[in-house]
C-alpha cells in the first residue's frame, strides 16, 4: 500500500485522474460501489458540486439522506477508491445500504485500501457525531466482509433482497 493515502473531498483539479477512475470501473462490467461512482462524469464541475452540495441538509431531495463523499488517493493524486457516508438512515439503507458505502478500482484490489478507506470513514462518521454505524456487503463478498471485520464490525443478522441476494448487516461502535 502507498504511504501517503489519504480521503479528500471531491474536486475539479482531479478531473483526469477521476475520468480514468470511473472508466476503468465502467469497462470492468463489475458492480460500481459506492453508489455516486455511477453518476455521469460527462458534466464534471456539476458532478463534482452536487458531491459537495448533498452534505447540505436544504439539498437533500425528499426520500434521501445527507451524505459525504470522499475520494481516497495516493501521493500522486491518483484516485484509487471512493466512499459515501450516509448521515443517517431510511428503512433501506438501515436493510441494505447501511452508513458507509465504500468501493476500490478494480486494478487497486487487495492492497490494504478498502480497510484504510473504511478506517477513515469511521472516523468523519463520529466526527458527525454518530456513535455507531451500519455497514453492510453482499454475503458472497469476503474480501469487504474481512474488512468490515478488520474494523470492528459485529455481525447483526443477513438480509435477503427480492433478487434473492443476501446482505450481511454489520454494526461498528465509534468511540
């Protein structure tokens, strides 16, 4: 793993890097995690400030939650992940999507990203002021479920979608 990794908030200056990022995703076919990694980057200043602009509790739609992103890069400025903190929860999310969100290019795997990306989260979740916080993954997915384990996360119980996919629902106490 580089050394000097670190989450920032999304910004214009890493139009390239990011445009890479989202291409390298999209062409892998693979499921695009967290969720804004999906959004269009055609428009990349409106991308960029609706990121920015849904911290804000007077820009969130009705049905949604306030949430933060970040962008996880190295040294280089290179954009090797990403994750969504959800301020708190609908009954979805307290289901499925729990309150961080998180995903690592395909070609930056199993290199100790995701637990820094999840490490860091943690803690602008209690910066928030949440004293605990829902994470989930897929049942099958075992590289984010040692993660989630890695940062001290107790499994609660297994949710089944109407697809027949299982969700693994893990609680982790902030201190």
């Amino acid at each position: 793993m580089a050394e000097k990794i670190q989450l920032i908030r999304p910004n214009v200056e890493l139009k390239k890097e990011y445009i890479l990022f989202y291409q390298e995703w999209m062409s892998s076919g693979e499921s695009i995690v967290p969720w804004v990694v999906k959004e269009d980057p055609t428009d990349f200043e409106k991308l960029v400030q609706f990121l920015i602009d849904s911290e804000k509790e007077e820009n969130t739609p009705e049905g949604w939650v306030q949430h933060s992103n970040y962008w996880l890069v190295d040294e280089n400025k290179r954009i090797l992940g990403a994750v969504n903190i959800r301020h708190s929860l609908t009954e979805k999310l307290l289901n499925i999507g729990g309150h961080i969100g998180y995903g690592v290019r395909p070609s930056e795997r199993r290199r100790g990203y995701a637990t820094k990306i999840l490490e860091e989260s943690l803690q602008k979740t209690a910066d928030l002021g949440l004293e605990k916080v829902l994470v989930t993954c897929n049942k099958d997915n075992k590289g984010s479920e040692r993660t989630i384990l890695k940062n001290g996360g107790v499994l609660e119980n297994e949710f089944s979608e109407e697809d027949g996919n299982i969700v693994r629902r893990y609680w982790i106490q902030l201190n």
